[in-house]
C-alpha cells in the first residue's frame, strides 16, 4: 500500500484552519504488523493537528480514517539552571530559523563528567552548537559557534558567526542580557584536546567545567529523536 496523508491543522485558538497534502511516499519503517509508520516533520511546536489517511492499492483508493488529533510539544531548551527569561533571551540572540529547530542537549558536565574528555567525546563533530556556563558565583554566560568542536592538537578556529553572551549577572552593570558578536573571526573559538570550550582570547577559557550545558541545534521533527 501507498498512503497519502491529508492533514488538518487546528490551531490553538481553533477559528484559523488550512489543509496541507503530504506527496504520496512508500514509509522506510514497516511495523511487525504489516503497517506502515510516517514521520510527519516540520510541524509548528505547541499546536493542536488533525490528522486523517487513505490508502491505495490497485482497486483505487480506499476511504479516509477518522480523523486522529494530537498536540505538538513546546520547544523548549533543556537546562537546569536558566529562568524562563533567560531562555527567551537567548533565543533572540540566534536567529529567526534557530529558533524554530529543536535544541538537543550534547553534554551536561554534572550528569556527563567535568574533564575535557567528557566534553569531546559527546560535542565534537556535532555541528552548530550553544555553551552555557554556569560560575560558582551565580553568573550564567556561554558562547554560540557553528564550527563543530574537534579535539585537535590546539589552533584558533575562524567563525565570523561565533559571538558570547551573558544571561545572568552578580554585576549590577549587567542587569539585562548581553550580547557580543565576533570582531576578529580568526580567532573566534580555540580547538584543542586539552580544553574545552574556548570561545576568543580569553574571553570564555573553560579547563575545569562548572556546570556547563552543550546544545546541538538539529531541525525539528515532530516524531523522530
């Protein structure tokens, strides 16, 4: 069988509503069953769909299912440590397209261990990824680049689209979030075995971690992790 999926989309306040026709495709995944399972992708986080199918075979095609609804979760970064405001502020520092993908948690230095094996082993290789730090005095900052971090012999990466930032302060100049683009992108983040995250010169020089989160920015998929 071939399904084409014909999908209602509902929003939350239930009055706007349009069709969307997903091209008919044969699905990689067969269940034990003799079924076939769809991941359905690029859907909108915190939203209310309806979903109804229909299959074809060589008599034609059969009639639609009753339809099927379900809800959409919220995009949200995985952290232990950030406020609420602290995540939609650093949601405004990347941009538009960013914030639509699903973050996924690389590295937790509690969970995952503090030395720089740790790190390398769950964040090299991983694309475009996001640092937050959290000192021992209270502040929260971290750094953003879209190299992927290699545990090489020690060389300053260029990424003219690397910046810091800083989400939470004990420094009363700082009351709000800050953010610093990258003036010398030659020298935007360090690669070593020895370190992890380095992020300009000396600006962010991270050794012995505390409380370090590594977010891997990934496309959003409704059904697939």
């Amino acid at each position: 069988y071939i399904y084409t999926y014909i999908i209602f989309l509902t929003f939350n306040n239930f009055n706007k509503k349009y069709m969307q026709v997903i091209k008919s495709q044969k699905s990689k995944y067969r269940l034990e069953n003799g079924g076939w399972t769809y991941d359905i992708r690029n859907l909108k986080d915190s939203t209310v769909y309806a979903v109804r199918i229909r299959g074809k075979n060589k008599s034609g095609w059969g009639g639609f299912s009753v339809s099927v609804k379900g809800v959409t979760k919220k995009l949200t970064i995985d952290s232990n440590i950030l406020k609420a405001k602290e995540k939609e502020a650093l949601l405004k520092f990347v941009t538009k397209k960013e914030r639509k993908k699903r973050w996924k948690l690389l590295f937790r230095a509690s969970k995952d261990g503090f030395g720089c094996s740790q790190f390398h082993a769950k964040c090299d290789n991983k694309g475009t990824t996001v640092t937050i730090v959290q000192s021992t005095i209270g502040n929260v900052f971290g750094g953003y680049t879209v190299l992927p971090w290699q545990a090489s012999g020690g060389a300053y990466q260029q990424d003219a689209k690397a910046f810091i930032f800083l989400l939470r302060s004990t420094n009363p100049t700082y009351k709000k979030p800050q953010k610093w683009t990258c003036k010398v992108g030659s020298n935007a983040v360090y690669h070593s075995s020895s370190y992890g995250p380095v992020f300009g010169i000396l600006y962010i020089y991270i050794f012995i971690y505390l409380y370090v989160y590594v977010y891997n920015l990934r496309a959003l998929h409704a059904c697939h992790v």
